[in-house]
C-alpha cells in the first residue's frame, strides 16, 4: 500500500505542476522514477514513452498508468492515472467557470506566455536526454539524424503528414532492423 500513496503523491504533483502535456512531463517521469526512487531502468522508460506515444489517449495518462502498472499492478495504475488527472480537471473546472474574466487579468496572460517558454524547455530537454541515451551506435545517430532532418524539411515546406503515419513507418523500420540484425547474426554463427 506504501507504493500505491507514493505513486497518487507523486503522480499528483506531476500532474500540478507540469505545463505543456505529457511531452513537458517526461523529464519529470524520468527524474522521479529512473533517477530518484529508482523504480524503472532507463531503457525501459523509454519503452514506456514509446508505449504511450503510439497508444491512443494522451501521452501523460498513458504514461502514469504504464508506470503505476509497472511497479504496483492495477491498483498503482489506477491511482496514478487518477492522480494525475485530478490537478488539470480541477483547473481546467475553475478556469470554465470565470473564463472570460480570467483571460482578461493582465497577469494571466504574462504568466502564460511565461509558462509556454518553459514548456519548450521541457520538451526540448526531455527529447535531448532520450537522443544521447537512445542514440549510442553510429546506426541509432544515422537514423536519429534522417528523422530530424525529415521533420524539419517537412516543417518548412509546410507538408503535412500525419503522426499515424509516422508512428507506423518507424514501427515498421524497426521490425526490418531487427530482422535484418538477427539474419545478420545468424550468418554470422555459420
């Protein structure tokens, strides 16, 4: 039951103070369960991400229940899915109910614009650490390097392409890599 009040407790503040969704939120995950409580190995924290990315619902909700699964079962996944939930359904509530008003406050608008520098931040942080800790053979850096590039290019030539798509055609790269690893490996034994 100790672990189940951790992961609410924990999983709450996230949800609290994290601006900017589950992308901003990844560092954070990383920093409370790889690095401090030491829950999870970080390869496997990115399969997580990569679990929660390419399943449908939000990527913070996604994340919380995986990591709550992983280390307290279904009971640790429901407390952290609602525990994170709680902080942004609360605000978004009380925000509903004076919204006009609240969009007028010249503070608020300060604040946000504020917080959206730091959402940046987050995600760009979070995608560094997951670049240098995914990216360690010459072929991760090689691949890393082409979907970058793809992303930028397709940015600026304004070319939309959906993130389906996307997910499926590096899922699909992969089963290939790993195919083409494994034939390797074989010929490699005879």
């Amino acid at each position: 039951m100790e672990k189940i009040g951790v992961l609410f407790l924990t999983f709450f503040k996230i949800g609290a103070f994290t601006f900017g969704g589950g992308y901003a939120m990844i560092a954070l995950l990383k920093n409370e369960f790889v690095v401090r409580k030491r829950w999870m190995k970080e390869d496997m924290f990115f399969d997580m991400v990569a679990i929660a990315e390419s399943t449908p619902g939000p990527v913070a909700i996604n994340s919380a229940t995986y990591i709550g699964y992983h280390v307290a079962g279904f009971r640790g996944a429901l407390a952290s899915t609602v525990a994170v939930c709680i902080p942004s359904f609360a605000i978004i509530f009380l925000i509903s109910l004076y919204f006009e008003k609240f969009l007028k406050l010249t503070y608020v608008s300060y604040a946000l614009e504020g917080i959206q520098a730091c959402v940046i931040y987050l995600i760009g942080s979070a995608g560094v650490q997951m670049v240098r800790t995914v990216c360690g053979s010459l072929r991760d850096k090689t691949v890393a390097a082409i979907v970058f590039s793809s992303m930028i290019v397709f940015s600026l030539l304004s070319f939309h392409v959906s993130a389906v798509l996307y997910i499926v055609i590096c899922g699909l790269a992969g089963v290939v890599a790993y195919l083409y690893k494994k034939m390797r490996d074989g010929r490699d034994r005879r």
